[in-house]
C-alpha cells in the first residue's frame, strides 16, 4: 500500500496484528508479530526510496560508460 500524502510505502505480509517494530535503515521499518515474525515493511520517503532503488544500477552503468545522468 502507497500512502502519497504521507509518501510511505507499507509492504504487507500478513495481516496479523503489529506486536513491534524494529528500524532496519534509515527510513526503513520491519514491523513483527508478538512471536517476532517479520509481517511487514514500512519505508518513509517511500517515492525516493523506489526512485533510487530503480535507478541506482542504471546511474551506476551509465557511469561506468562515462554518461553523467
């Protein structure tokens, strides 16, 4: 689920209810169960986060073939 007035991006695993949370990265949330089980994923800046995920490896190829994005 994409939140745009927020821009968070919440990746779904199960619908079981939310016991904790613990921030793996900047801006990057695992959210877990009361038995510890991973049943999702929140990630703030969630536009930035897939814009650079996305073009990360494209910039990095054009750079290495000496075009400057």
């Amino acid at each position: 689920m994409y939140f745009k007035q927020d821009d968070v991006l919440q990746l779904i695993i199960s619908d079981e209810p939310e016991g904790s949370s613990v921030e793996i990265g900047p801006n990057l949330t695992a959210e877990l169960n009361d038995k510890g089980e991973l049943i999702g994923i929140e990630i703030l800046t969630g536009s930035a986060f897939i814009r650079d995920w996305v073009l990360g490896p494209q910039a990095k190829m054009l750079q290495f073939a000496g075009v400057h994005p």
